[in-house]
C-alpha cells in the first residue's frame, strides 16, 4: 500500500499557546515593572504548537467574522489571544519579553537528522514559500516539540533541508542555556538527550507509517550532523518565539539585563518607526503605520507624515469656485454694459464731409452733384492741377 503523500492545506499561522484572552484594539502590554529603556507591549510568548484555521462566524444577511491567529468572535467582537490584537486580532505584539537574564545566557544550536516516512517527497517542497512547504513544517514543528519539548532551555526548530525518501528532514535545534561554566559538558549532555529521545520515539512508534497525524520517525544511530555550539545572535530566541507569519519583523535587544525580543513598531527604541500622525501596527507583512482619521485627512507619505484637511480642502474648493465664477461673472456684466452704451450713443452725421470721400463725385441732398477736383476718376487718385 502506497505512502500517502502530504497535501496543501490552508491554516492560519501558529501561535504561542495562552489561557490569557484580550480583547484587542490596543497593543498587549506585559505585565510586571521593567527598567528597559523602551516600551515592552506584549507578554511572554512560550510555545508555537498549534495551527488554528480563522475562526469565521456568519448569521443570515450578515457578512461573515472572521478572527485571526486564534482569537474568537462572541457575537460583537474578536476575542485574541494574548499575543495578537486589532480588530481581527490581525496585529502582532510590538514586543515580546523573553524573562531571560542578559548576560547569563547563551543560545546553542545543533543539527540532527531523521527520515519522516509516513509522508512522501514532492517537487512542491522544494518551493519554501509553497503552501505544501509550510504545511508540512508546521506539521514537523508542532510534533517535534512533543519530542524534544520536554528537554531544559528547548526554544524551537527551524528546517534547513528537505530530501528525497519518504521525506528526510535535516534540521536545527536551538536551545537556551545558563550560565557560561562547564559550557562544552552541558552541550554534550543536551545532545545525547536528543538522540535518545528520537530513539526512544522512534521503536514505540510501531506501524505508523499510514497515520498522518504524528511524525512517523526512522533514526539513525547517529543523528547528529553538526555538534552543538553557541549561536552567533539572540535573535534566534526571538524566532523560536514569535508567531509564525510574524518572526522575520522582531529582534533582540538586551536592557535591563533582560532579553527583549522588539520590532520596530516597539516604542522609544532606536529603530522606532515614526509614524507621525499615526499608529505603528505589526502586521503580515511587517511594520506599517496606519494613519489615524483617514476620513477626516489625506496623507501624502506612507508613514502618514504629510497630513491634509478633506474638509480644509473641500472649503477652499468651493471658495475657489465662487472666486472664480463672480471673476468671470462681473467679465461679462462689463462687457454687457459696454455694449449697451455704444449702441445708446448717436452716430454722427456724415452729411458735410463729401469732399472727405475718396470718390470724385458726390450726390447731395439737394439733386445737385458735386464734383471732387482732387481726386481722379472712381480711382480717386488725384489729378494733375490745370495749366494756368
């Protein structure tokens, strides 16, 4: 009987998983003081564990709800979860608090290998950004952590290869670990609680290669493929503990010898974005500033710099208008009323002033005619005197 083959499915992104529900149109803030030189907005992320498909709520004539990244819609409104907000609980927490001590920590990484065979390799997954792709990862994600999740200072995994083979999977596992003594024997410890976990899993697992529902796992006797050593950046942490769609957008920084993990939507960082007249939101596609009173203002920059008064501009419009139509108004009232004058005036009389005429002869009034002597036939060029 064939493998069955991994299929595209549609879902909302993974998300840390809270008991905690906000009701979001402003930011969630963490709970507790803080010394940090910044605003931290959001409480602690822990787990990315599950992929929850929006929530849609429709009634009849009523377009549909629908509440993003886990939240739920109780017949007004979205409830979110505790690291989204907005009204769809569209937006992403500004930042994420980490509550690891800086300095005092260290991020370590190593890669292992294993062979997923109740799924089949497909050209789609050589594509990272298919839907295929980020099915199956949210798949390998989700399980794994059933494996490794239980290991002290486990943060997450991050793919790094797909293969051929039912479906070889070689991957990162990153971890956070205490203190800086005896750092080379803690590794070790780390990695051999790894391959015997994936052992473990892997001969209790039976016949599993038809139920798609788990990782169906086949182990090396050594899985390791890099040993474990520490990560060049914290910003790993803050990967691992972002929300899926979300984890390109935040960063590390260290203040108040804590770990923060911010976004440029955090305020009074550094990397702040100014928005001006406006509100900074971390969305899908990364940080954007929303304007505020978009039907009362047109904006000119992106970052709602450039701020104009519709009802400004509609006012002077209109006055524009009304300048223009009495210019062009009183125009024509003048030219009305110089019209009138001109053919209110008495034409002057051009009886008198014959020999004005360029003609040699003229006809008066009287029945006699008159004769032009200066003036040559009809041409009226003149005539040369008589001799005397």
């Amino acid at each position: 009987m064939d493998t069955p083959t991994i299929s595209s499915t549609t879902g909302a992104p993974s998300r840390p998983p809270s008991s905690t529900e906000v009701t979001s149109t402003t930011p969630p803030t963490t709970s507790g003081q803080t010394s940090s030189t910044f605003s931290t907005n959001g409480p602690p992320s822990t787990e990315v564990t599950s992929t929850t498909a929006p929530q849609t709520t429709t009634s009849a004539g009523v377009p549909p709800v629908i509440c993003e990244n886990g939240g739920t819609y109780d017949g007004i409104k979205c409830i979110c979860t505790a690291s989204f907000y907005g009204p769809a609980c569209q937006y992403s927490a500004n930042t994420i608090d980490t509550n690891l001590p800086y300095p005092g920590t260290l991020v370590a990484d190593t890669e292992l290998v294993v062979t997923v065979t109740n799924f089949n390799y497909t050209e789609e997954l050589k594509d990272a950004q298919s839907e295929t792709y980020r099915s199956f990862e949210r798949h390998f994600e989700t399980e794994i952590r059933k494996i490794y999740g239980n290991i002290p200072g486990y943060e997450g995994v991050k793919i790094i290869g797909l293969k051929p083979g039912s479906i070889v999977v070689e991957h990162k596992v990153f971890f956070t670990v205490m203190g800086t003594r005896n750092v080379t024997e803690r590794f070790e410890k780390v990695m051999d609680h790894l391959v015997g976990r994936l052992q473990d899993t892997a001969a209790s697992q039976g016949a599993c290669q038809h139920n798609k529902s788990i990782l169906c796992l086949n182990v090396l006797p050594n899985p390791i493929v890099k040993n474990m050593t520490e990560a060049p950046s914290l910003d790993e942490i803050c990967w691992q503990r972002a929300p899926r769609d979300y984890r390109d957008f935040y960063f590390a920084v260290t203040t108040g010898d804590t770990i923060h993990c911010i976004t440029n939507c955090t305020p009074n960082a550094p990397t702040t974005m100014d928005c001006h007249h406006g509100q900074c939101r971390v969305t899908r596609a990364g940080p954007q500033c929303f304007c505020d009173d978009e039907a009362l203002y047109w904006y000119t920059g992106s970052r709602c710099s450039g701020r104009v008064s519709k009802l400004a501009t509609g006012l002077g419009l209109v006055a524009t208008v009304l300048l223009i139509t009495c210019i062009v108004l009183t125009v024509l009232l003048f030219r009305d009323h110089q019209r009138k004058y001109v053919l209110s005036t008495p034409q002057t009389s051009s009886v008198g002033k014959w020999y004005e005429d360029d003609g040699f002869t003229w006809h008066a009034n009287d029945g006699f005619i008159y004769r032009n002597m200066g003036a040559d036939g009809a041409t009226g060029d003149p005539r040369p005197p008589p001799p005397s």
